[in-house]
C-alpha cells in the first residue's frame, strides 16, 4: 500500500511517500481503509523528534483518521464509514494515554490502511462530510476538554490564543456555542478578521498589540476566568498575568517551547490554577458530536492535500499559514 513514512527524524523531506506491507490482523483490532487525515502539531513533532521520546522506524505518522472499515465486526458493517478515537493504551505508568501514529507503537493513517483496536472505532457522524468527520478528534477534542477544565458558565470570559490554529478555532466556536464572552489572539489583519467571524467578541492582533494591556483593558483590569493555551513556553507568562482573581489557566501544547517562565506570586496571590489537559475521553468525544450537531457546528478546512504531498502540507503548519484544520487525502 502507499504510505508516508518516516525513516529518521528531520524537517518535511524525512517524509517519504513509499509502497510498504498492508498490516497484518491482529486479534481485537481493525483495519480502516484511510480516506482523510487530518494534520496535526503532534506529526510534526514525532517527525522532528523529542528528546526522550524512543520511536521505532519506519513509523507511520497521522491520529485523526476518518475512513471505511475493511470487514465488519460487533454493531459495524464492511464498508461502513468510520472514525478513529486516537488514544490507546500509556507506553509508560506516568502518562494518561499514547495516540496513534504518535509516539507509540500503532502506525498512523498517512497510509492506505491502518490498523487500530476495535474498541477505537467510532461511527462517522452523519452530518458531517467524509474530510470534516476527520477533523475532529484530536483539535476539537482537545478544544472540548479544555473548555470543560477551565469550569467556564455563561457569560463568563476565556481568553483565547493562537485564533488560526486548530486548537484555537475550535476552541472559539465551542466556546461561543456555550455562551462564554470571548477574547481571541491571531496575528495579522486576515486572521483578526477570520477569528471575529467565526465567534470572537474581541480579537487582538499580536503582531501590533500588547496582549496583556489588551486583554486588561477588555476586562476592565479584572482579568480573564479562564485562559486556552496550546502555545507554551512564549505566552505562559501572560497567560498567568491576565487571571482574575480564581482565574484558571488550561495548557496542552508547547509550540513555542516547553519550558516556560512563570510569576509564581502573580498565580498564588490570586489563587489561579494551572491544568493540564492530554486530548479528552471517548466518553467526550461522544459528547463534542451531540453539541457540534446540536450547535450545528462545523469543522473549518483549510485546506487539502494529497498524501504523497505531506511534506507540503507540514511546511504550510510550520510556517502558521493556515486557518483551521489542514487535511491528506489518502488515495483510493
Ligand atoms: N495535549 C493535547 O492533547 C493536544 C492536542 C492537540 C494539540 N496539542 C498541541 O496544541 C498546540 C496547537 O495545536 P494546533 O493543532 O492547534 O496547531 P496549529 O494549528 O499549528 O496552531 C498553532 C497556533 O499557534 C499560534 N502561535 C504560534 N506561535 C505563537 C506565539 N509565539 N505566540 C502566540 N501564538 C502563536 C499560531 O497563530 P499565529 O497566527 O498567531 O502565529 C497558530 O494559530 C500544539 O503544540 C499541539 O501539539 C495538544
């Protein structure tokens, strides 16, 4: 079958697009015919390589898959129309989860096929189209869990950064949806705009201003309740100075970095929190498909490529250029 595979870590050309072995089945699990997978921050890091973290090559990347199941089992035809749940089981006692096609043993779904434990397989929900219905297991997921960490009600203020982003947009959308008063970061005149019509109250453009006097200012110098943060090491510091008092900073990515400086009497003086999040259960995947459809809430594309152009396809998420979920098509 054709896959992209990486056989070292390094920049987009370590991705190779190459014939390889169909897998073999494995007892409790099922292979899906890939039609789309949707790009991730997390493949480029397991392309890149993170110290500590062991691979074993060749490894297939790629963990928000929508495709068709290649034979039916339980409650799920030959042919049915699928998506894939990216958790499995923690390679180590100290982490919630391992994802597929990450840094764990199960390729991904830059390939023909791919092989994932039945228990993954999930309906592809009805009203979303064939590319939609991959974007939303890894992003929106991720987005959802963050939202319901942060312990956000109506009318309550979430600050928002990185607008473009999958993490970010999905993140306004949902938020907006649950009636959170929003304040959003993009860069740029373009994405300022983007981030205003798809539910963004205020929206700061870091490429011109002062988030933390902006976000002040919005708030009448009281702070934010909650603060999403997917970028890390640069925005940490921040993102803990505009807390109102029992504000609640949600973190789950380290795009620019995963060492971060932080005011340690601005977060106690407060009695701010920090959470962690790591993608979000089945049981909230679930729920995210309900709210999106109850919502009538859809994934935003930005764009399509085909798989044996991947490295293309990293290029335009490494250089930010993106607004919303970047997809492979998987060729039939
Ligand atoms: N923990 C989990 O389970 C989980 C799940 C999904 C994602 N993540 C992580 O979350 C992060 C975001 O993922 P994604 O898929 O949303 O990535 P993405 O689509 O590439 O978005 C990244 C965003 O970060 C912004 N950004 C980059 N550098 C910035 C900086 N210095 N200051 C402010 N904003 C900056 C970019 O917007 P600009 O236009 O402003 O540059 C862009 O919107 C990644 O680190 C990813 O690994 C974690």
């Amino acid at each position: 079958m054709k896959a992209v595979v990486i056989r070292n870590h390094g920049g987009p050309e370590a991705l190779s697009y190459e014939e390889i072995p169909e897998p073999e089945p494995r007892e409790g699990h099922a292979i899906v015919k890939v039609r789309y997978c949707a790009v991730n921050r997390l493949d480029t890091w397991v392309r890149k390589g993170i110290a500590g973290k062991q691979l074993d090559f060749p490894h297939v990347l790629g963990c928000d898959i929508m495709g068709t199941l290649l034979k039916g089992f339980g409650g799920f035809k030959r042919g049915e129309k699928v998506v894939v749940y990216p958790a499995v089981e923690p390679d180590s006692p100290r982490v919630l989860l391992s994802i597929i096609g990450g840094f764990s043993k199960y390729d991904g779904g830059y390939a023909e096929m791919v092989q994932v434990p039945k228990k993954n397989i999930i309906k592809k929900p009805a009203w979303l189209d064939d590319v939609e219905a991959c974007a939303l297991n890894v992003s929106y997921l991720t987005a959802w869990n963050m939202l319901q960490k942060s312990r956000c009600k109506k009318g309550d203020t979430v600050l928002i950064w990185g607008a473009s982003g999958g993490v970010g947009s999905a993140s306004i959308m949902l938020a907006r949806a649950l009636g959170f008063r929003i304040i959003a970061v993009a860069s740029g005149k373009q994405k300022a705009e983007r981030a205003r019509q798809i539910g963004a109250h205020f929206v700061i453009d870091r490429s011109k201003d002062d988030v933390m006097m902006e976000t002040l200012r919005h708030t009448s110098e009281v702070g934010v309740d909650a603060v999403i943060d997917h970028v890390g090491a640069k925005t940490w510091h921040e993102s803990i100075e505009v807390l109102s008092v029992g504000g609640r900073m949600v973190t789950c990515g380290t795009t620019s970095g995963p060492e971060a400086t932080v005011n340690i009497r601005a977060l106690y003086s407060k009695e701010a929190s920090i959470l962690g999040a790591y993608l979000g259960s089945r049981e909230q995947l679930a729920s995210l498909h309900r709210f999106m459809r109850l919502k009538k809430i859809r994934p935003i594309i930005d764009s399509v490529f085909d798989l044996k152009d991947a490295g293309a396809a990293h290029s335009r998420m490494e250089a930010s250029s993106q607004f919303g979920k970047i997809i492979l098509k998987i060729p039939s």
